[in-house]
C-alpha cells in the first residue's frame, strides 16, 4: 500500500515538472498568438523559445498582464510571477552601437574656422527635396508588421488592413521626413511620397484606388497640416510666421489664406531658427560688424564668412516678416547670401562688392 503512494507520488512529481504552459503572445496589436510550450526554468530560456518560434532577429523584453493590478502590463523579472494562464507582450528593443569620435586635429587656421562656422550654423534645412524620395526606416514594431505584410502580398496578393495605431505611426514618421525638407510640400510632393510608399510596401496599397496610393495622399496632406500646428505650438518660426492666416478670423481681419510666407523655388532655408543662444540684439550687433567689415578696402574673407553664416537666420526673418528699405535688402538679401560665400576667394568680387555698397549708402542718403 505505501510502495502503490510512493509510485503514484512520483508520477504526479514527474507530470508536473513536464507541464505545459498555454499563453497568449501579443507581437503587436495586429499579431496575437495563443502558444504552448514546456514550462521553461529560466526567463532566458522562454525568451529564446519564443524568438526561436516566432522567428524574429531582434531583441526584445516581456511585460505580463498582473492579475493583482487589474491585469495592467508589468515587466516581467522572474517566471514564477506569471499566472496559471497569462498574457505576455514583446517590447522591442533598439540596441545603440557606439560610434568612436574622430580625434583628428587639424591645424590648418581655415579648417578651424570652417569647424567654428559649422558649430554655430543657423541654416536648419541641408538638403533639398529628392528627385526621389526614399521612404525613412519606420520603428522596430512597424517594420516587422510590414515585412509580414508584405511576405502575405508577395504570397496571395492580400493587402495589410491598417490599423489605426499603424497608419499614425506611418504618416507621423513621413511628416517628420518631410517637414525636414519642406514645411509646406507641394501637390507633386505628397504624391511622390505616397508613390514611394506603396513602392517600397505593396502591402499597403488602397483597393478602391485606381493609383492604389491616393488614399495615403490626402492622409499625408491632413498629417503634414497637424504636424505645422505641433511644429507652431513649440515655436518653429518657418511656421509661426503663417499663423492664424489660415483661419476664418486672421489678427488683422485680412482674408484667410492670404500672405501666406512659403519658400520659392530653390529656397533651401526659408526662415530657419536662430543660432543656439542668440537673439536679435547680439545678432543685430554681428551684422554691424560684418557691414564695417565689407567696407574695407581688404576685408577678412574668413571673417566675413563666419558672419555671413552666424546672421543669415536674422538677415532672412527682416527680408520676410519686416518691410526693409530696397537698399539694405540688395546688401543683406544677395550679397550675403549663402551663395555668396563661394565667390569670397576672388578679389575682383571684393571689388564689386565694395563699388555696389558704396552705391547703396549714396542712394540711402539721397532717399533720406
């Protein structure tokens, strides 16, 4: 009677270290799974079984639903924590490489200055708009969701349902890409991005669309508006200057829509933010010096530069917001220009430069 105990003791010891574990997995919001596994004896060892079974080449830590919290997520530390039948999310995770710095020194006087212009540069925007437009690399979550997607597409042809949560993420990110272009993109524009992204994700084209991208179109038209109003609200000037001129009631009853202040075509830094620690004081005072340095007879060309770069944000926001005399416009406007920089080298350019500013004052003090 006690050996029949002790053999069923050890059979019920036996089945219970092989006892399965039933969970439900979230992947993300559009991929839960219902899993079964042995019960694993570490955390390490469910977070391999689960990479191993859903394929996945990132890292990532888990959170579970706490039934002692109303099953709000908590990050998981130790296995004994999960409940009989529990629910388990995947966070991924970015890993940051380091990137060691250049400690390369350069002795060369004009390099420095060159380091210095750059350091205290106030052109935000680098690059024009692309001839074509590569869509950016969206966030862990949603680039696997998209290479499913499209894995199903290639497959049957099945295009991705989209998500509230997803389409935010998507046309957020391509705002932000945009904007870094162009705060105010045109027709042409928002139709090559939405192009390129059904390109790049066939997954994502629309079936009632002849194009198959015109539904992403008018979505980036609506994102890139709300994105100018965020932009406005932390006070980017290239979008403050427009406000309320595009609402029923304006500041000065003008009609809505009017004098609305874009870029011209080729206008690379419309009306970029001031230099890190400036305002309109010390930069009125930079601009001072560069004007007496102009009208020397040998001006500093490394100087010059530095300040040409420095004031260009204050020099742009008084050509655009403020009514300035024809004169100081042709000097501040077009001599000084980024452009301008290139040709600082030539002393038949320093000449000219000299002649015209010379022009300037003798029509200033005629007109005064």
């Amino acid at each position: 009677m006690l050996f029949a105990k002790y053999l069923s003791f050890i059979m019920i010891s036996q089945m219970a270290e092989q006892e399965n574990i039933t969970m439900r997995v979230i992947v993300s919001e559009g991929d839960i799974r219902k899993m079964t596994t042995k019960r694993p004896d570490t955390l390490e060892d469910l977070i391999g079984w689960l990479k191993g079974n859903l394929k996945v080449n990132y890292s990532f830590t888990l959170q579970y639903q706490d039934p002692e919290f109303n099953n709000e997520l908590c990050n998981l530390t130790n296995l004994s924590e999960l409940p009989e039948k529990p629910t388990i999310k995947i966070i991924p995770m970015i890993e940051l490489v380091p990137i060691s710095a250049d400690t390369e020194s350069y002795g060369d006087t004009s390099s420095q200055a060159d380091t210095e212009i750059l350091s205290n540069s106030s052109l935000d925007r680098s690059f024009q708009w692309p001839e074509v437009f590569d869509i950016p690399k969206f966030s862990v979550d949603v680039e696997y969701r998209l290479r499913q997607g499209n894995l199903l597409y290639l497959r049957d042809g099945t295009c991705l349902k989209v998500t509230k949560e997803l389409k935010h993420d998507i046309l957020e990110k391509l705002a932000k890409t945009m904007y870094a272009f162009k705060a105010y993109p045109e027709k042409e524009d928002f139709e090559a991005v939405a192009k390129a992204l059904v390109q790049t994700y066939p997954c994502l084209k629309e079936s009632g669309s002849s194009s198959g991208w015109n539904g992403w179109k008018n979505s980036l038209k609506f994102k890139m508006g709300n994105y100018r109003t965020k932009m406005r609200q932390i006070g980017r000037v290239d979008v403050t200057v427009n406000g309320g001129k595009r609402g029923r009631y304006t500041a000065n009853a003008d009609p809505s829509h009017k004098g609305i202040k874009k870029p011209r075509k080729g206008e690379l830094n419309f009306l970029p933010e001031y230099p890190e620690g400036r305002d309109d004081h010390n930069l009125e005072e930079a601009r001072q010096v560069l004007v007496n340095e102009m009208m020397k007879t040998k001006p500093n060309g490394s100087l010059v530069k530095k300040k040409m770069d420095l004031t260009f944000a204050f020099r742009r926001k008084e050509v655009v917001q403020t009514s300035l005399p024809s004169a100081r416009c042709c000097i501040d406007g077009q001599l000084f220009s980024p452009k301008a920089r290139f040709f600082t080298s030539s002393p038949e350019w320093w000449g000219k430069v000299c002649k015209i500013i010379s022009l300037m004052n003798l029509t200033v003090s005629l007109q005064g």
